[in-house]
C-alpha cells in the first residue's frame, strides 16, 4: 500500500477516535478560544472625535472570505468584542479593563460586561448613547481622567439600571451628572470642580448609600439629601459651605463636613439622624453663640470632632459619646456639665478619648469631680 494511503487512514483513524471520545466542555473552551482570536484579529474601533459627526462611530470589518458558506454579520459578534485597546480575562468574562493607557476616548463597551475600568486616562469627553449597549454595567470607573460637564451627554447614564458604583473623581466636572440610576449605589465626586448641588441633582436616589463630594467648591447644598432614604455616609469635607446641608436623612451614620466655613448649626440639627455615629466639623467657624444648647446632645453620636474651630466652651454632649475632639479652638474653662448633668456613683459619661490642648484652659481648671464623671477616659489631653 502506498505510504500517503498509510498516512491518510492513520489520519482518518485518529480523527475518529478523537469524535468517539468527544468532551463537550473541551469542545466548547476550544470554540470560545477560536472566536476569542478571530475576533481580535477583525476589531476595528475609529474613534470619535469631531463634533459634527456622529457620537459613536463603530467599524467591523469581516475577514477575508474563501469559504463558500457566508459569515455571520459582523453586527452580531459585535456585543461581544473585547477592544484591543483593553484587556478582558477569559476567567473573568464580564470585566473590561481599560485603565492607564493614555486613552482620549471611550473605546465600545461589549454588551456582557458588568465591570469596565476606565481609570488613569486622558478621557475629556463621554458621547450620548456611550454606554446604552451595556446596559448590565454595575460598576463602572471613570476617575483620574479630564471628563468636563459640558462635554458629558445629559443622559449618558441613563440606560444603566444595574448600575450601583459610578467612579467620577479626579475629573473637571462642575456639576453633578444626571439624571442617574436610582440603582446607584456609591457616587464619587471628589477632588472636582462643582460649586453647588441643587435640591433636585440627586432626586430619586433612594439606593444611594455613600456621597463622596469631598475636595470641590460647593458653596450651597439646599435639601439635595433629605430624599436619600439609604444613605449612610455623606462626605462633603473641603468645600466652601458656610451652612449645614438641610434635612439630613434618618439613615445616615457619618457626616463629614470638616473644611468648610460653617458658624452655625440649628437646634435639634442631628435628631432627625437617630442611627448617626460620626461626626467630623473640624477646620470650620464655630462659635458658642451659633449653637444651641443641646445641639450636639444626641445619644447615638460616639465620636464628635470639633477641633480647629472658634468654640469658647466646651459644648454639651450625650453622656454615650466616646471621642470628643476640642484642640485648637479658644477654650479657656473645664465644665464638667458639658458631660454630666448629675455627677454621682449611678451617672457618668462613657467618654474615653478627650483632646483640649490647643487651647486656654490650665491644667489646673480640671474640677475635683472630673475624676468621678470621666471615669471611662484612658486619653484627657489639656
């Protein structure tokens, strides 16, 4: 028998072993892995950068056909495309990763993904309909770019209604986006350059549970977070705030508002917030005479921080706080009924950690009765 006979039945031999022993699974990995490679190879992304063209151009050029049997439509692979100008692991199909590769534009985001990165670029501008093919997105990245509000599409988040962390600090926005999802979970917003929030910018938001505003200018917060019914925790440190926000939510368990230039706080400011933990007013212009006498007397508050301020005396606070930070203000008396109104063996405040140092008071001016009514505190600095 001639030798290429031989080899084409050792061949068909082998070829058919190999079907009678067929693995569904490895079968599938190879057919993911073959589509994984042709689609890199016919990707085709030209990006968008004119106004007067449309806001996403997208082109999927087929690969040369030899076939007689025609090709999918390149329109139907598309969702599913991995740009070649990002990273997406086989063993973690739903992420994209995009991040620190001087990108200007936002490459196509493939219709699986739930997680894109798009951090540590030179992004300026996000395009109407950006994201409306990914409308599973739940998390995604967009800080430390250049992204501008006027260069941002009014509703460029709108179709994303899974979507629970959007990561927008470090950019050049002066107001906050919308409308967004009420599945938002988490908005970061710092380290921008907004300088007021209207009562209505975070309207419908009853799922937000963390505000990051830290680090921008706003100089007025109106109302905009009394309807956040989850909210937990509102950062609002290093701003140009001269009042309180209005209507503080009764979820809410930190608020930091050190930064700011804040003089006054309204009577029953923090009753409304029954579960709120920590507050942090530090570096503002407080002053005795723009607080109420029980203004900071709230029993869930543990730990108050009022350092760097203008306070005189030492506020009266909830016999349950355990942190009180005073240093730096012009304190100039110890009363020991800022923390006890009645100094026996039954009441005494739980206080463990007091700073007043910085201030005027003398070692000196502690009362006999401290002892008994801060039995609690490890750390008293005057």
């Amino acid at each position: 028998m001639p030798r290429a006979t031989t080899l084409i039945l050792i061949l068909a031999g082998l070829c058919g072993s190999s079907l009678g022993q067929y693995n569904e699974e490895e079968d599938l990995a190879w057919l993911q892995y073959y589509l994984r490679q042709s689609r890199v190879s016919s990707y085709n992304y030209v990006p968008y950068y004119e106004e007067e063209s449309p806001a996403y151009a997208y082109s999927y050029p087929s690969a040369t056909d030899t076939e007689p049997e025609p090709e999918p439509e390149p329109q139907q692979a598309a969702p599913w495309r991995c740009p070649q100008e990002c990273d997406c692991p086989p063993n973690f199909s739903s992420a994209m990763y995009c991040d620190t590769r001087h990108l200007r534009y936002l490459p196509f985001v493939p219709s699986r993904m739930k997680y894109v990165y798009f951090q540590n670029n030179l992004v300026t501008s996000i395009q109407e309909g950006a994201f409306d093919n990914a409308t599973e997105l739940e998390w995604l990245a967009l800080h430390n770019n250049q992204i501008g509000s006027e260069k941002m599409g009014k509703r460029v988040f709108g179709k994303l209604q899974r979507l629970e962390r959007l990561y927008l600090n470090n950019n050049n926005l002066t107001r906050v986006p919308g409308p967004l999802p009420r599945s938002l979970r988490e908005l970061h917003l710092s380290y921008n350059h907004i300088s007021k929030v209207p009562s209505n910018a975070l309207e419908g938001l009853e799922n937000l549970t963390a505000l990051y505003l830290s680090h921008n200018f706003i100089f007025e917060m109106g109302a905009s977070l009394k309807g956040l019914k989850s909210l937990i925790l509102a950062d609002l440190s290093y701003n140009n705030l001269r009042k309180v926000p209005d209507g503080l939510p009764a979820s809410l368990e930190q608020l930091y508002l050190e930064y700011n230039y804040i003089n006054a706080i309204p009577e029953d400011y923090f009753q409304v917030s029954p579960r709120l933990l920590y507050v942090r007013m530090s570096h503002n212009s407080l002053t005795n005479q723009g607080l109420s006498g029980n203004t900071f007397n709230s029993s869930s508050i543990l730990e108050l921080d009022l350092s760097y301020n203008r306070l005189q005396k030492i506020p009266r606070v909830n016999t349950n706080l355990e942190n009180l930070y005073l240093q730096g203000n012009q304190i100039n008396e110890f009363s020991i009924s800022s923390f006890c109104s009645v100094v026996d063996v039954m009441n005494y405040s739980r206080l463990q950690v007091l700073r007043l140092d910085g201030n005027a008071i003398k070692r000196n001016a502690v009362p006999p009765d401290a002892p008994l009514c801060l039995r609690r505190a490890t750390v008293i600095e005057i």
